[in-house]
C-alpha cells in the first residue's frame, strides 16, 4: 500500500473529507489530493501533524506498520508485588518463630522445627503461585536474575560448606539455605520492580 493509499484510508476511518483534512492540517484540498494520489509527498513540517490528526504514529503513516502497544497491568504487578512481599515476611516469621519457640518459650524441638517448617510452606507457596501466575516477557531481566541468582548461590554453597564444616553443626546449619531463598526472592522483587519503573 502506497503512501497515499494509507492517506486515504486513515482519512475515510475519520469520516473526513479531502477540504476538513486540509483545513485542519492549513493546506489547500488540492495538496491533500496530490498526497492521496502520490503526485507528492508531505513536508517534513506536516508528519507530525498529520500523524496527530489520524491518532497514528510515524512509522504506522510511512511504513504502515502499526505499532503494537504494550499495556502494563498496574494491577497485576501490584498484586505480584504484594504476594512476593508477604511470602518474604513470611519467611523473617518462620526464622523468628524457630529462635524463640524453642529456646525462649521452652516448646518442644519437634513442635518448633513443624511451625517453622509450616510457615516457610506457606511462604514458599505464596511466592511461586505469585510469580507463576505473573508471566514476565522480558527476557534481558530474567537472565539477569539467574546470573545474579547463580552468584547468590555459589557464595551460599561455600559459606554454608565453611560453617558445617567449622562448627559440625550440620543439623541447623541447613537454615542458610531457607536465608539463601529469602535473599534470592528479594533480589528477584527488586529487579522487577526496577523493570516495572523502567515500562512507565
């Protein structure tokens, strides 16, 4: 489809005719005309405002490929944000809860390690169901995660081999782990939000 072919069929969605064109872009009809009829081409100065006019963008009027547009659910992502944030809560509960059942309220280890483990259930849960139910398109953020995700880990592995290690503490060093899940879902919370700023 030629350029003035698009002219034609942008003015004809309007319902305008060649003289309301013309009066409303300050040119004569026949200059519309010439343009429809690819007998010329629009001054540089009458892009913009002939794109104004039919609610186009540029590239739609000279290549006459329309621009998708993206929406953002704001909704969506508050809601991700909000599940992310009380799945994290939920976690500083479940460390808490095991420092001060035990020790402090003098409950039963067993009773203890089950409320913790209750708790970081539910928040594990809360997260994955956030995050699967929210499905990101961008592809540069995600790489990013798992490249900073994988670096988490490493430094989690070799501090986690050097307490076990140091103290033979093996039966709660494994607490490291439920801390390395809590620093990885605020580093994934941060990145999306730091995206979410950059669409708007």
């Amino acid at each position: 489809m030629s350029l003035g072919e698009r002219l034609i069929s942008f003015r004809k969605k309007l319902n305008l005719s060649q003289e309301e064109v013309a009066e409303k872009l300050g040119v004569t009809r026949q200059t519309v005309s010439k343009w429809e009829t690819d007998q010329s081409t629009p001054d540089f100065d009458k892009i913009v405002p002939i794109c104004e006019l039919y609610s186009i963008s540029t590239n739609e009027l000279i290549n006459g490929e329309a621009e998708e547009i993206k929406s953002v659910d704001v909704g969506d992502n508050n809601k991700r944000t909000k599940g992310i944030i009380l799945g994290v809560f939920l976690y500083f509960v479940a460390v808490i809860s095991i420092m001060i059942t035990v020790p402090v309220l003098t409950i039963n280890p067993v009773v203890g390690a089950a409320i913790f483990l209750g708790v970081c259930a539910i928040a594990t849960c809360i997260i994955i169901y956030t995050c699967i139910t929210y499905k990101k398109e961008k592809k540069e953020e995600d790489t990013l995660y798992k490249q900073i995700d994988n670096i988490i880990a490493i430094i989690f592995l070799i501090i986690y081999l050097l307490v076990s290690f140091i103290s033979m503490a093996w039966h709660i060093t494994w607490i490291i782990w439920i801390i390395y899940a809590l620093v990885s879902s605020i580093v994934k919370l941060i990145l999306s939000l730091r995206g979410d700023d950059n669409e708007k």
